[in-house]
C-alpha cells in the first residue's frame, strides 16, 4: 500500500524576512543620520547673494574677535592672532601643501583688519586655498 504525503515541500523563496530586515536598516541609517549634527560655536554669518558650494576643508577656523579663534569648533582652545600662527603651523605639519584648504567661518561683527590678520597668518603657513563661509539670503 502506497501512502500519499499530505503537505508537499514549499520550493519558493520567502521575502517577507528580507523586507523587515531591508526596512529596518534604512530606519536605522535615518535615525542616524539625523543624530549626526556638527556641534559647533555660533557664528553670525553674513549674507551673500552669490556664494557657491565649495568640498569641506579639513581646517575651519572660526572668526569672533581678536582674542577668540578657534580652529575645528574646539571651544577648549581659544587662540588669537598671535598664537593663531604657531597653531596653523602645526596643523600645516601633517598635510600635503596641494590639501591645504581652509574654510573660514567669520562673524558678522569681526573687523576687516582681523580677517586679514588671520588670511595673512593662513598664508605664512602655507595655507592657499581660503573659502569664506556665508549664509544665504533670507527670501
């Protein structure tokens, strides 16, 4: 006697596990990335009406008044026009002369001669390449 099987073997594949996995991944890189934000010192940019998007250097110096640049956001290192130059060195030591691009993040308020100043000292460092962070105009 020849007995017949009642449940035949399922020969599909089954998308339902790789979904909720998929679904749960992006949940996580959203999650994440909205928790990345830069923390940084507040800044009154000024506006320009024709700035340009620019790579991200790897030094941003940050522009209050003459006793107060910071380079990179650290708050726990306050520099000034002179001791600016020596921590520019420094930073100037460990990069190639071609990958040197600054991006300077200047208040509204600072003083022309003081943006100068820290040009002047960029430059005696060897650093060529000097963006100029701006807002955009409010429309």
């Amino acid at each position: 006697m020849k007995f017949r099987r009642r449940m035949s073997p399922d020969a599909g594949l089954n998308f339902v596990p790789m979904i909720d996995v998929v679904f749960q991944l992006i949940i996580f890189f959203m999650v994440v990335n909205a928790l990345t934000i830069a923390a940084g010192i507040p800044v009154l940019l000024p506006t320009a009406t024709t700035a340009e998007q620019v790579t991200t250097a790897k030094l941003t110096v940050t522009v209050i008044s003459p006793n107060e640049i910071y380079l990179n956001g650290d708050r726990s290192r306050r520099y000034n026009l002179n001791t600016l130059s020596t921590a520019l060195g420094e930073a100037a030591a460990g990069t190639k002369a071609d990958a040197r691009g600054v991006v300077i993040e200047g208040d509204g308020r600072a003083s022309y001669t003081l943006m100068v100043g820290v040009l002047d000292a960029l430059r005696r460092n060897g650093f060529k390449a000097a963006n100029l962070k701006t807002r955009p105009p409010a429309e």
